[in-house]
C-alpha cells in the first residue's frame, strides 16, 4: 500500500514483526540503561518522576511513531501506522522501586517478569518503566518497544534523540499535537485496490528501465543472483537440535555482564579480527561449556547463529524501523583450543562479507517490499517458522563511545535485549556504549533454568581467550629472542 496522508503502511521487514509474534513469542526488543541518580535526585531521596515525565513527553515530536498505532487493510491485512486519537502518555510511562538498596539480581528478576508480558495491540507499541531504588545511588529505565518500531540501529538512535552529550539539565518545551483522523475501512479498501492495480505498472517501468542498458543490467542480474545464491545457500543450512531449540512459553529470564571494550579491542588485533569476532568467539566459548554441562555431544553438533546486519544507507531511511539483512554462520562448539575457535570464526565472516549473503537476503526482502504483498509476507514467516536456520541470534551494535545524560543523570551502562522467536530459547544481545560492552542474554524460563551459569561462562570464555592468546603470543616472542617488557 502507498503511503496516505492518513496513514503510513509498515515495511515488508517491519511487518513480518507483527506476524511473527504469538501468545510465547513476544515480538518486543528492549533497552536497559542504568544511571546514576545525580542532579535526578527528587526532595524525597528517589528519582523525580514526574521531572522525568515531562522530559519525555517534550520528545514526543521528534518520535512519531510513539502516538501511533497499528490498524489492518480490511483486504490483505497488511498492517499500517495510524495516529491514537486517546493517547495517554501516562499508560506508557510506568514506575515501580525495587526495596533499597535493590540489588542487580532483584533488577534482572524484575525485567524478566517486565518481558513475560505482551505489548497492548489497541496502543501504542511501546512501555518505559523507571526503576528506583536501585543500589550504589543508581536507577534504571527499561525501554520496551515492539520489534516493528525499532531494531538495534534504530534504538541507538532513540537514545541520541532522548539523551544529551553533556550533563545539560534544561527542559525542552512541549509541542502541541493534533491526532490525524484515522482512515476509514471504505478508504483502506479503496487504496488496496487501487494500489493492487498500479504494482504490476511499477513493475513493468522498472523492467522496462533495466533493458535500456542491458549491459549493466546483465553484469548487475549475474552478482545479484550469485548474491541471492549464497544467502538461499546459507539459510537453508540447518543447525543440529540441541535441548534449547523446543517450544517456548511466554515467561523470560535475562543476565547480563559487562567488558571492558578497550580490552576486547586489543584482543581482536592481537588475533588480528574484529570486535564482532571477539564475540562470536566468546559466544562460542560460552555455549560450548554451558552444552558440555548438559551432557550434549560437542563433537556431533552445528551450531548456527544468525548475525543481523545493518542495510541503512548513509543517509538513513526515515519511516523505517528496520533494514537489516543476516549472516548465518556456524561456531565451532566442538573446538577445545579458544585460539583456534577465533581463527575460524574470523576466517567465517570474512568469507561472508565477501560473499555478499546479506546483499542477497536484503535484495530478497526489498523484492517482497516492491510486490506490496502481504501473502509474500505471511509465506516468509511461515517459511523461516518452519525452517528455523539458526540455534540463537547473537546481535552487536554500535553504541556512543562518550558519555549520555537524561536531565543531567548520567548513563552508566546499557544492555540491548533481543526478541526470542519459536522454539529460539536463548538470545544474546550487545552494544558498546562509552568504553564498555554491554552483554544481555534473554532466555525463555523454563528452557534454560541455569541463565546464570551461562553468563558465568561468557565472562570464562573471555578470560580463556585472552589468557591462551596472551601465553601463546608471549612463547612466541621469547623463541624469537625478544626480551620481556620491564613492568
């Protein structure tokens, strides 16, 4: 559907959200910043909420979306982004306390039970709980928005709109806002089927367009389709079944850790790969000590992760919550030596990269996109449902590296958290944010009822990486005759 005045249709990519979500699989992604409490303190000792309030509702106008909410053309169902007319800014804006000094296990304990429960499909998709109380002088807020308004490019983006580069405690004013009317069923009905009837038109100038250089055009067909190859390739290569991969509830757990980021730079040049590579490495680490514990048989076992990569072109695409493509690739669980485990995943992405697999996928979903279908749409998820190419998703985002302020309150730290997806009982989720990297892990409750020695084995892998990779680099300078360093 075209975009109106009345309304915007969601993105092929954006609404395969909406339908992917069911009564388990709750399609909301979510931010953790804790903060320090700072010049926020209010006359009673807690964090001034209703200061707080007022700052958010004075961004509103720079976050459209966020008085939107979803309606469905009466024909094909495909959803679209229409104005509230009753929205109420107090609904999204929750506040609760943990009994102080709250610990960080009372937090992950009380962001679990936030995740359990669904998004309200008559709203606006989104919730924003401010946690006091937290220990050490902190608070926290927990941002949950619907997987269709945001990815993890587009949540860093949310925080340099509500947060500041320096401690400024100044208050924007508050805009007024008029709600559009909302389309009537007659009117999406009219524009479905006049939408229906100029797609193949669009179609046909497009390839009518292409055969005016058909030279390039042909060059250009031949790496698009080796691109779409590989990505088909690529996705269609399932993983092992592991006791992880079952049918999920809708109750979640989630921990987190923090890194140096310094560190884990130093580390990826050492090896001579990535930060990305770092963390699939340790990923790997992590996961290869957790399925050893449960008794699972390493050396029998693929393990896939899919890696979401970000398509945005340079200028940004507003309106789009996400373009993202995917690289699937397999972690060498069965791998003892940590070294020889970032060896291969950097020799793997680096083969990805080059095979353009995540050109194909986008290529792929900007195709759907084109057609307006949404039986396209429903047939991808059917598909990916089914099919399930991957163990887990393990995302990594790029965050500021300086630091942010709300109202002057600065941001310590900041955890991304990731969606879980039928029979997906773990998802790993990481931003770097002002010398950190921030590591979330989601799991569905009753699927993995140790998360907490799982964590314990992402900070072990880390530390076994880096210490192999130190013993091996120091031996290696001593048989080249270079003296240690004088500390």
């Amino acid at each position: 559907m075209a975009e109106s005045p009345l309304y915007q249709p969601l993105s092929a990519q954006d609404a395969s959200f909406v339908f992917f979500e069911h009564r388990a699989t709750h399609m909301h992604v979510a931010l953790l910043a804790i903060f320090e409490v700072g010049p926020l303190r209010s006359a009673a000792g807690g964090v001034d909420a209703a200061r707080l309030a007022r700052y958010c509702a004075s961004h509103l106008d720079k976050l459209p979306r966020y008085r939107q909410k979803l309606a469905f053309a009466p024909l094909s169902g495909r959803p679209v982004w229409v104005d509230d007319p009753h929205f109420d800014l107090d609904y999204h804006l929750r506040r609760t306390a943990l009994p102080a000094p709250g610990s960080e296990e009372e937090l992950k304990r009380l962001v679990g039970l936030v995740l359990s429960q669904p998004l309200d499909r008559n709203r606006p998709l989104w919730e924003m709980w401010l946690v006091d109380g937290l220990g050490r002088d902190r608070f926290a807020v927990l941002i949950k928005v619907h997987h269709c308004m945001m990815d993890g490019v587009a949540g860093a983006t949310l925080l340099t709109t509500l947060l500041r580069a320096k401690p400024d405690a100044a208050m924007p004013d508050l805009g007024p806002w008029q709600p559009r009317e909302a389309p009537s069923p007659l009117r999406l009905v009219v524009d479905e089927v006049i939408d229906s009837a100029s797609t193949p038109l669009a179609l046909a100038r497009a390839a009518a367009g292409a055969l005016r250089a058909p030279g390039s055009t042909l060059r250009h067909a031949r790496e698009r389709a080796a691109s779409v190859w590989e990505a088909l390739r690529s996705a269609l290569h399932l993983p092992s079944a592991t006791d992880l991969e079952r049918p999920i509830g809708p109750h979640r757990r989630v921990e987190w850790r923090v890194f140096d980021l310094s560190e884990i730079k130093a580390l990826g040049q050492q090896l001579g790969g990535t930060v990305n590579d770092v963390v699939l490495a340790i990923v790997t680490g992590a996961i290869r000590r957790f399925l050893e514990r449960r008794g699972e048989p390493l050396e029998k076992i693929d393990y896939r992760v899919v890696v979401p990569v970000n398509m945005r072109s340079p200028s940004g695409e507003p309106g789009v919550a996400n373009r993202d493509s995917a690289f699937f690739l397999s972690l060498p669980v069965s791998e003892s030596d940590p070294v020889a485990r970032f060896e291969v995943v950097r020799t793997e992405t680096a083969r990805l990269k080059n095979s353009h697999a995540a050109d194909g996928i986008d290529f792929l979903g900007q195709l759907v996109d084109r057609t307006r279908s949404t039986w396209l749409i429903d047939l991808f998820v059917r598909i990916a449902l089914r099919v399930q190419p991957y163990n887990q998703i393990v995302s990594n985002v790029p965050g500021p590296q300086f630091p942010l302020y709300v109202l002057g309150a600065r941001l310590l730290e900041l955890y991304p958290i990731p969606p879980l997806f039928e029979r997906q009982g773990l998802g790993t989720g990481v931003m770097s944010y002002d010398g950190r990297l921030c590591w979330s892990i989601l799991a569905d409750r009753d699927v993995v009822r140790d998360l907490g020695g799982l964590a314990d084995d992402v900070d072990a892998a880390f530390h076994e990486l880096r210490g192999t990779a130190g013993s091996r680099a120091r031996t290696k300078r001593r048989r080249a005759g270079v003296p240690r360093r004088k500390r």
